[in-house]
C-alpha cells in the first residue's frame, strides 16, 4: 500500500512551530532522567501482532508472541515464574504488549537472553501513561507520573507550551546503537477518519524515523527535530551506532493549530 499522508504530504514538519532550541535544550535532562528512572522495552512482537507489511522487508528475527507460543511446558513455567505473581503458567492468550498479560522486565530480558527475541526499543518510559497503545488518544483524566515531574522537569514544562487541547500520552522511545526500529503501522488506514494527532520532538538529530512504501519499496527519511506523520502509514526507524531517542506527545491538536498546519 501506497502512504496515506496527511492532507496529500507524506509528513509535516511541525519544526516552524516550535521552539527548536528549547527542544535541543532538553537532551541533558533527558539522558540524565533516563539513568534515574525505571525502563522497559517495548515492540518485539510486530510481527505476530501483524502489524507488520506482507513483503517483510526487516531481518526475521525472532518475535515474541511466536516464541512463547511454541515454548515447551518447562520453558513456560520459567516464563510464568519472572511474572509478576498474578499468572500461571497460560497458553492461548497474548502476552505483553496489546495483551492480556503485561510482561515484567525480568520476562523480556529472559525471552531476549534465552530465546534470542529482538526489542527494539529497549528504552521506554511513559511521561503521561496510558493502558494499551489505542489509549493515547484518550485524554481523559491523564497527568504526568511523579517521576516525570521530578527527573523531566524542563520536558513536562515544554509539553504544556505545545498547541493541544489536551494530552493522552507522552512517551520516550529509545533504541540502543545498532539497534533498528522494525516497520510496523499503528492502525489500518481504512479504520481512520483522519490521521491521529501527536507530536515527535528529536532533542538530537540521529533518530532517522522512516516512512515505508510498501508499493514502490521506497523509504522517506524524515529529517526534522519536530514532525507529525500518519502512524497508520508504515513506518521504522533506521540502524545507528548510537543511542537516540525521541519524544512522542499525544493529543488534540488546538483547532487553530491544525488550520495553521492545512490538515484535515
Ligand atoms: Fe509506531
């Protein structure tokens, strides 16, 4: 499938609408936050979430809804141990992200150190949280986490400044230097009205987002400290040496705001 876009481009630069050097300002916070606060890994499961585009154009590595789908009894119960307490050892239900089960970091690292599953943002910290990924268009009741306030002061501050009416989530998305971001969509574009409202601030320029043309193979490389993107395009983040992250806020976007940028 071609891009969908946002009102006929492929994505917004959002840049001229921000204050560029305050969102440069942040990276020392941002780093310094991250050595002081929990962290998880997220994605490693696209593929059996099917969230990923038929011509499978990432390395097959391996994934871990399918890995714990074929785990042996004894496996499982190694599995079921690292949990939180609160399950058994359970076959026929989703694991993790999306799923009924959350899994613990112990779960994740277990799966990455035994059965060799690929994470590939093995940092991952919830500013405004949300329950499943559907949820951060919800902005009902949402607020920053204590530790938030206390370890990203100057990013709390920033994200109140934006054009939203409201916030459902703020998230730091990390990938570790050689790490690659595995295409995916965030939803199917013929479930979408219009494209769902968010901010991405890069503090540094080395996270390369990309855009993926699933007709034409193409990848449009997006190169902006401040962008929206239809999410439910296909997109993934390319393989680095080192470290980056990005900051991703959503929300709804003030009216006035979504005029300035002609969107729909
Ligand atoms: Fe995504």
């Amino acid at each position: 499938m071609a891009l969908v876009g946002i009102g006929g481009r492929p994505w917004i630069d959002l840049a001229p609408f921000v204050d560029v050097g305050a969102i440069a300002s942040l990276h020392d916070e941002i780093c310094l936050g991250l050595v002081r606060v929990p962290h998880r890994y997220t994605g490693g499961s696209h593929r059996s979430l099917q969230i990923v585009p038929a011509s499978e154009p990432d390395p097959p590595l391996p994934d871990y809804g399918e890995v714990i789908a074929g785990l042996s009894d004894p496996q499982l119960a190694i599995l079921a141990s690292l949990g939180d307490g609160r399950h058994g050892p359970e076959r026929g239900v989703r694991y993790g992200e999306e799923g009924d089960i959350p899994l613990t970091m112990e779960q994740m690292r277990w799966l990455q150190y035994r059965h060799q599953v690929y994470f590939p943002w093995k940092v991952y910290v919830e500013l405004v949280p949300s329950t499943d990924w559907a949820d951060k268009a919800n902005t009902h009741n949402k607020r920053f986490t204590r530790e938030a306030q206390l370890y990203f002061p100057r990013t709390v501050q920033l994200v109140r400044t934006l054009p939203l009416c409201a916030v459902g989530s703020v998230k730091i998305l990390g990938l570790h230097g050689g790490d690659h971001g595995t295409i995916h969509r965030d939803g199917d574009p013929r479930d979408q009205d219009a494209p769902d409202t968010f901010f991405t601030l890069c503090p540094t320029p080395d996270k390369r987002l990309f855009l993926w043309d699933e007709d034409t193979g193409e990848r449009t490389v997006i190169t902006s400290p401040a962008y929206w993107f239809n999410d439910h395009d296909w997109h993934g983040v390319l393989a680095d040496p080192g470290f980056r992250y990005s900051i991703r806020i959503d929300g709804a976007f003030e009216p006035s705001f979504l005029e300035k940028l002609g969107a729909p």
